[in-house]
C-alpha cells in the first residue's frame, strides 16, 4: 500500500490522480552537484527495491525518469524543495542539495513500506501515488543526540542512527563523545585517553536514586579518527553536520582517570556512578595543554562549522577548597574560583574562533562570567528556570533542550513495565505537543516561552531560536536496542517539533499518520515501543 503517512508532515501535500510506476527501466535524470543526491537516491532505492536506477545527464531525460533540478533560491529558504510526481514522472527541485536530499527522503516514504526491506520482496514496478509536495524546515538547526560516553555504540548502528535521523529531515547529529563515566575520541597526543579512560570497571545497575550495586563488567570503547571521519562523512552525504561535543570542564572524570595530572583530586578511576563528578580539571597549564590538544584534533577531524564544549554541571567543590585554585584565580583578576568555569570555557571558545569554528555550549555556560555572544546555547534547564529566554536576552543563539519533552531518556509512559529510564515521563503525546518556539496565543504548558514572560509581556530576544533536538542520554540504554526502543517511535514528533510549521501540525495531528510510519519501522527492523507499551522481551529488568 502507499502511504501519504508523511513525517514530519510538509508543508503543502496536494493529492493528484493516478500513479507513477518506479521499473526496473526508471532511471534519475541530474547534472553536476544534482548527480550526488542523484547516488544518494539510487543507494537508498536499490537495496529493497532491486531497481538499478542508472544516472543519466538531464539532458537525456525522458519520460518515466526521476528528475532531480537545482533551482535558484527566491524565497531564502535554502532547504525547500518541490517534489512533484505525475503519471509521466518524478521531478524534484530545490535550491540547494540539501534541499534535493530532503526531497529524496519525502520520496522514499511515498514509495511502500517494503522498499525499506534489506532486499526486494515485491517485484517491480512500485507504484507511487501522484502527489505535488512543496515543503521547507521551520528551524535551520535539527538534530539528535547521542551519548556514546556511557554507553558505547558500535560504528555501525551510529551510522543506521544518521541514517534514520536523515529520513525524519533532520540536519544535525550530535555526538556526546566524552564524559565522566567514558572518553570514546581518540587523540594520538594523549593516548592514556582511550587506552585507559574509554575503559571503566563496572557500571552500576538500579535507578540513579536508588542503586543497587553494579554489574562487575568491564565495558568502554572508543573511535579511531578514520572512524570519525567516516561518520562525518556518512552524515554529510546525507546533508547531516556531525557535531562533536568534548565538554569541560566538568564532566571530565574519565580523562582524569587516565591523567590525574589535569586535576587535583589525585588518582580516580573513571566513574562507576552515574551523575556528575566533583572532580574536575584543575586551573593548571596542563589542564590547558588538554583542551587545546583536544580540540586541534576536534576541528581536524570534524568539518562540522560547530564544535560542542559542554560546560554543564561543573562542580565547584575542589576548587573552592583548593590553595592553587584560589590562588591561580586571584592571579587571573577574577572574582571567585567560581569564575574559573568562564574562563575555561573562554579558552577553548578563543581557541575554536581561531579555527573559524562557532562554539555551542549547554545552558550553564552562561554562569559566573559567561561567554562570547557568537557561542550557541542548548537551553535544557526547564526545571530549574526559563534559560531559553535568559540566553535569548543576552544575544546568544538557542536550541531548544527542554529535558520535559526532548529528553528521550525519560520513560514513554507510566507502566512499570518500562524498561529502566532517568527521572521523568516524556509520554508520545508529550513530544507531540511540544512546540519549540510556541509564541504568545498558545497553550501556557506546551513547552518553554521565551517569547513571553508569565504574564504574556514580551521578553527582549537578542538571540535567535535555532532550533530543537532530541537527547539519547544512555545511562539506561546499554546497546542499539535499547537506544532505538527509548527513540522511537518519539523521534517523529521531534523531527515535526523542527521541521513542521505550528498549524500544519494542528491540522494534521502526528498520532493520525503512525499507521504508515510504522509500517516503514517495521520493515527497517526497528526495535521501537509498540502503542500500547513494551513487548514482554521490551520490559523493565
Ligand atoms: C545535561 O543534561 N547535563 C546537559
């Protein structure tokens, strides 16, 4: 069956009569840069479909090709596309190839869900139903994040994950490559960082509240840099930015097992607790040789215009009870030790502007000193206050983090059946709701609104919303498995929450369009949580 179960829904979907057959004789029709979403497309296509879809220059196109046209951009929308498909043929045009790709993904869902299959179970032809899609992204900046740092994931589901953020229109894969409890990048200058803080003894088992014991495995793992490569690489033929994310200087306890050097606490092992260390980097010319180091190697591996630097949850304990600390921070002209976090994070800032990168850090980054205007700020702190809109005030640029609706750690409904998750519930429906820049006339519970104070008066916004993501936080996700229950099906209503425009979404609500979404799930192989809670093998352990 054909599905028109789009998402994240387009912007305009108008249904024409008849079909379009996709043959074994279909072929795409591009020139220049068009070829490359040309391969792309036949990559995508050849597996579960069997069609060999040759690329041929545009001028020799014909009737019953698949065409693929850059445009000029007049509306300044960069990522737009057309998607037209008649009796005759397909034609995709967009100003941009990233705007090709995303008319790509739109195809894909259009065609049955069975060419999602590994290989062909339906001999051709496919029959496409004849559609005119126009279509462009609410947000320039959407994305999905994954901690690799408590939990390792191979190479090759990172890739499957970038794969299927590229078929929800997303543009941004976020890869939280290091923390207390893991360091997963290898950088050659400091070895101990992946032959002994990719590596921690055990993991503890048991809600965070309440643990009970561990599991006395060893677990770690790391990337090479020709294995980070590759992902930026894979993502970006998929118009997707890898961004990396090294956060200092707190959250740094596993490089601190390997270099004790860095901090001041003595030997540590890399933490076998969740939750954030006290220990962190010390204010000393080695800590700062580190950063550098790392970063050199960040930029060097990663195209990406952004580099996350974390600057979260950084306590103040050992410096506040430190000689050095105090001391070094006299030196410096700041404050209080407490300043230190700024000027860490300045440091690596300086550093990355240098390198003509852009820094984006986690909502604290604003605290004791804050930084440069130019750093991106991933407002996540909805419990504690209206971040989104402080940060706004103060010029920076915003992603939407809000932990209650994009933090997919969170459990997918109240049963106890759910399998181990971290503090709250995040239902579907949740995310569903979430709109990430809701402005003035909609619900007062929906979500963060920086656009208003509590009694509706406006907020001066310096800064821009850029965007949203959704966080795969893998305290409790221990294997792709796990990781892909915990994401989908919630992933579709993020990617909307980025994509979709507020009253496309409240025209045609995403629970109405699971039907075809699921399908295609299935016949990925997808571990997601089915509607009406976990399968038996899915449950709580
Ligand atoms: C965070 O959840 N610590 C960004």
């Amino acid at each position: 069956m054909n599905s028109l179960d789009l998402v994240p829904v387009p912007r305009e979907v108008l249904r024409r009569a008849g079909t379009f057959a996709l043959k074994h004789s279909t072929r795409i029709a591009a020139d220049g840069p068009a070829a490359d979403t040309a391969l792309l497309l036949q990559e995508l296509l050849r597996p579960g479909t069997g069609i060999p879809l040759p690329v041929v220059p545009a001028a020799a196109r014909a009737e019953g090709d698949i065409v693929l046209i850059l445009t000029p951009d007049d509306a300044g929308e960069p990522e737009a596309y057309t998607l037209d498909i008649t009796p005759e043929r397909v034609e995709i045009r967009a100003p941009s190839t990233a705007g090709l790709g995303w008319g790509v993904q739109t195809l894909r869902q259009l065609l049955p869900a069975e060419s999602f299959r590994s290989t062909p179970v339906a001999p051709p032809p496919l029959t496409l139903a004849c559609v005119r899609v126009e279509d462009a992204p609410r947000f320039p900046w959407r994305g999905l994040m994954l901690d690799v740092a408590r939990h390792f994931m191979p190479k090759d589901f990172v890739l499957r994950l970038i794969d299927l953020a590229a078929l929800h229109r997303l543009n941004v894969f976020h890869l939280h490559l290091t923390d207390d409890q893991g360091w997963r990048l290898e950088v050659p200058s400091w070895p101990g960082l992946t032959s002994a803080g990719a590596w921690r003894r055990e993991t503890p088992l048991g809600p965070v509240d309440a643990p009970t014991g561990h599991d006395g495995t060893p677990h770690g793992g790391f990337y090479t840099l020709a294995e980070l490569r590759e992902m930026a690489a894979y993502a970006a033929r998929r118009h997707i930015t890898l961004v990396p994310e090294f956060g200092f200087p707190g959250h740094t306890q596993a490089a601190l097992g390997a270099y004790p050097e860095l901090g001041q606490a003595g030997p540590v092992e890399v933490r076998t607790r969740w939750g954030h260390s006290p220990h962190v980097l010390a204010p000393n010319p080695e800590a700062l040789r580190f950063i550098s180091d790392v970063l050199d190697v960040v930029v060097d591996t990663f195209p990406s215009p952004y580099v996350h630097i974390g600057g979260d949850e950084c306590r103040r304990d050992e410096w506040r009870t430190s000689g050095y600390a105090k001391a070094r921070a006299a030196e410096l002209g700041l404050a209080s030790v407490d300043a230190l976090q700024s000027w860490f994070l300045r440091y690596g800032i300086d550093r990355l502007s240098a390198a003509g990168r852009r820094a984006v850090g986690w909502d604290q980054v604003l605290e004791d000193g804050g930084v440069p205007e130019s750093t991106v700020v991933m407002a996540w702190r909805d419990f504690a206050a209206d971040t989104a809109s402080e940060a706004l005030a103060a010029g920076h640029d915003v992603i939407q983090c809000p932990t209650r609706t994009t933090y997919l750690d969170h459990a997918q409904s109240e049963l106890t059946s759910e399998p181990p998750s971290f503090y709250g519930v995040a239902t579907f429906d949740d995310v569903a709701a979430y709109d990430p820049d809701p402005g003035p006339d909609s619900a007062p519970d929906s979500g963060p609104n920086p656009a208003s104070d509590s009694d509706g008066g406006a907020v001066e916004r310096r800064g821009r919303i850029l965007g949203t993501q959704g966080h795969l936080w893998t305290e409790y996700m221990r294997n792709p498995r796990d990781v892909e229950y915990m994401a989908f099906p919630r992933l579709a209503a993020i990617a909307e929450a980025a994509w979709s425009g507020r009253d496309r979404r409240l025209s045609s609500p995403l629970a109405g369009r699971m039907g075809g979404y699921l399908e295609r799930l299935d016949a990925i192989g997808i571990n997601y949580r089915p509607w009406d809670g976990p399968h038996p093998w899915q449950r709580s352990r």
